[in-house]
C-alpha cells in the first residue's frame, strides 16, 4: 500500500475474455492458462458484496473497462500470486 502497485498472475478462464465492467469472478468457461497483471488498489463493491482488487491488463485500452478490471480478491488464484519489493 505504501510503496506503489505489485504484480501479481492469475488463471484465466474463457469468460474473463468478455469482462466489461464490474467485479469479475470465474463462472463459466475453461481454463487458457496463466497471465501476469499488475494491482493498483483495492474496494469493496457494495452490489455484489465482495472485497476485489483493481487491476490493469496488457491487453489493450479497449478491452475491460479502459485497459482495467476489477478482480474478487482470491479468485482465480490471485492472491497466491502476488510479487512485490522494495528497493533501498
């Protein structure tokens, strides 16, 4: 929190392809395999009632939400797969 964003991999499935807003959450789909992202912060969504985690995606800016996502926290393995440091 106090040192800028991490990165973090997750599994992708196939319906992470047609995000387009909100938090997303595997429901459907097989599994693609593994993708590198990077987190900048977190919230709590209060429609769905799950904590996520914002991200930003390689992809492109017209995909997701400008290029960005919102992922719930530990889906899809994500908070297994967090990498950080500190530079001193």
């Amino acid at each position: 929190m106090a040192h800028g964003p991490v990165s973090a991999a997750f599994t992708v499935y196939e319906d992470f392809l047609t995000y387009s807003g909100g938090v997303y959450y595997h429901q459907t789909g097989a599994s693609l395999g593994g993708h590198a992202i990077k987190i900048y912060g977190w919230g709590y969504d209060v429609a769905s009632g799950m904590n996520y985690w914002m991200c930003m995606n390689s992809w492109n800016n017209t995909w997701g939400v400008n290029g960005g996502f919102w992922i719930e926290m530990g889906n899809c393995g994500i908070n297994n797969e967090v990498n950080a440091g500190l530079i001193f």
